[in-house]
C-alpha cells in the first residue's frame, strides 16, 4: 500500500528502536515531517542521519515536567503515534510501587499528556488529524508477569475509546494496534524463555509472531485517510492468537 503523507507533519513516541524507529522511517519516507521523541539520544542522532530533516526530541515521558517543556510548543502535529511503553516484567505478587508508577507514568499518563498537548493545537488551528496508540493484544488476553504492563495497555482501550468520542466532533480519530509479540528489544524481553516462546508461536493460528513492518503498516493505515470513517477501534496484528 503506497500512503502519501506529504505536507503533514507526524510525531512519534518511542522513537528511537523497534516499532517506534521503524514507524519513523515509514513516514519519512512516504514523504511527512516527522518529530521524533525517544530517550535515548545516540538512537535520535543515528536516526537523524539515516532520515535526513527529522526533528529528534530527546525526553523521559515519564516525567510530566520534562515532556511540557519538551513538548509543549511542538507546533502544528497532524499525525500522532504513542507508541513508547516499558514492559516492566514481574510476578503480580512481586509488583512494586515504582513498577506500577513507571509502567503507568510512560506507558499511559504520557499518552494523555502528548495526545492533550497535539490535540489543542488541531483543534486550535482547525484540522483532521489522526492519533494511533500502539497498544498490546494483552489488552485483552493476560500472560505471566506483565500485570502492570498489561493493565496499561487494557486502560489504552478505554482511552482510545474515549479520546475518539470526544476529539471525533474535531474531525481527529484515535485508533490503536494490538500486535502479538514482536522481536524487538522489547519482544526479546518478554518472550526469552525458549520454551515458553515455542509453545507461544505453537498457539498461533499463522505458527509466528508479528513483524515490526506489519505492525508499521497497520499503524500507517490508521494515519491515513485510507482508515477515514474508523475510529475508537483496534487492529489486532496477532496473528490470529485471539481466535485460538
Ligand atoms: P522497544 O523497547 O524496542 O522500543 C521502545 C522505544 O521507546 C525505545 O526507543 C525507548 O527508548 C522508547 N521509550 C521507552 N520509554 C521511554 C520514555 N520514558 N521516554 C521516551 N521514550 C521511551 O519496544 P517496541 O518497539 O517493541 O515497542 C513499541 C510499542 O509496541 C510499545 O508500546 C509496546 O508496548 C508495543 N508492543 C510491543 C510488542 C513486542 O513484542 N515488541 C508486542 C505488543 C505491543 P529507550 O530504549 O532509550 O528507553
């Protein structure tokens, strides 16, 4: 699918690795200014020299301070993809306190927070726009030790749900992708146990896990106006897990 994004300008969280980087390159090359946020500056520098003209922003989400004065005079944002997240791994009994306020500060406060910061300034200037929030299918399905991280991604649902009900009379839609495990850094992580990650594709109707480009594709079909009556819903790139 060729997607033009020429003349919009697009920030994308969690730049700087994966989903995020690859999400990045995507636009940039289908012709979009692109602001990219991550935390890491050497990832922001290498991509900068990858994706020439990219606006790298270099901040903790997690911290609210931090993000206003990083990100509170962005300028005019079309397209939004949260897509930073931690994917803290630990028993439900052994989850703590800073777990919880990590996971839920990046993972979903920020979500708020970048998507408020975007939105005033469409609604401001009197544009469509399209927000993505690059969700999990453990929003809907539990697996062991990601209690925290998965009750981000199940209150990401009702957040998306919410945000298209009261952005939709500004012509903004808010979607999210439910990819299964990708392998990234971050799906590396998670499905480490080399038998638990067999028994895990086994479960897959498709017998894989997802690519980071099909979880791209998702994402830029939800940017575009190829997705324009769409909003407040979820593509699962899984798989076919959930139907198993
Ligand atoms: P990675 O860990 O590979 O990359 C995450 C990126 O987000 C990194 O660049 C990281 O920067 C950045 N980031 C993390 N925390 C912050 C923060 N506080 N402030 C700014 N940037 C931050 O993850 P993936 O690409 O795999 O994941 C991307 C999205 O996809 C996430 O929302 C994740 O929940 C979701 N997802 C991933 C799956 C998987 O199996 N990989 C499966 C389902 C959903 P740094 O490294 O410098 O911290």
């Amino acid at each position: 699918m060729q997607l033009n994004f020429s003349g919009l300008r697009a920030l994308v969280t969690g730049a700087g690795k994966g989903i995020g980087r690859d999400t990045v390159k995507a636009l940039h090359a289908s012709g979009a200014r692109v602001v990219a946020v991550s935390r890491t500056n050497a990832d922001l520098v290498s991509l900068s020299k990858e994706c020439p003209g990219i606006e790298p922003v270099c901040v903790d989400l997690g911290d609210w301070g931090a993000t206003e004065k990083a990100l509170g005079d962005v300028g005019p944002v079309d397209l939004l993809v949260n897509n930073a997240a931690v994917a803290l791994m630990r028993p439900f009994l052994e989850v703590t306190k800073e777990d919880f306020d990590r996971s839920f500060s990046v993972n979903l406060r920020a979500v708020f927070q970048v998507s408020q910061i975007v939105a005033r300034g469409m609604i401001n200037r009197g544009v469509p726009g399209s927000i993505v929030n690059v969700s999990s299918m453990v929003a809907h399905v539990p697996f062991p030790s990601l209690a925290a991280y998965s009750s981000t991604k199940g209150a990401m649902t009702t957040l998306t749900k919410s945000m298209a009900l009261e952005l939709g009379p500004y012509k903004i839609r808010v979607n999210s992708v439910n990819p299964t495990v990708v392998l990234t850094a971050m799906g590396q992580k998670v499905s480490a146990d080399p038998e638990f990650s067999r028994k895990l594709k086994e479960r897959h109707p498709l017998k894989k896990f997802a690519e980071v480009e099909d979880v791209v594709n998702s994402i830029l079909f939800l940017l575009s106006d190829r997705s324009a009556s769409t909003s407040g819903s979820g593509i699962l790139v899984d798989a076919g897990y959930l139907a198993s």
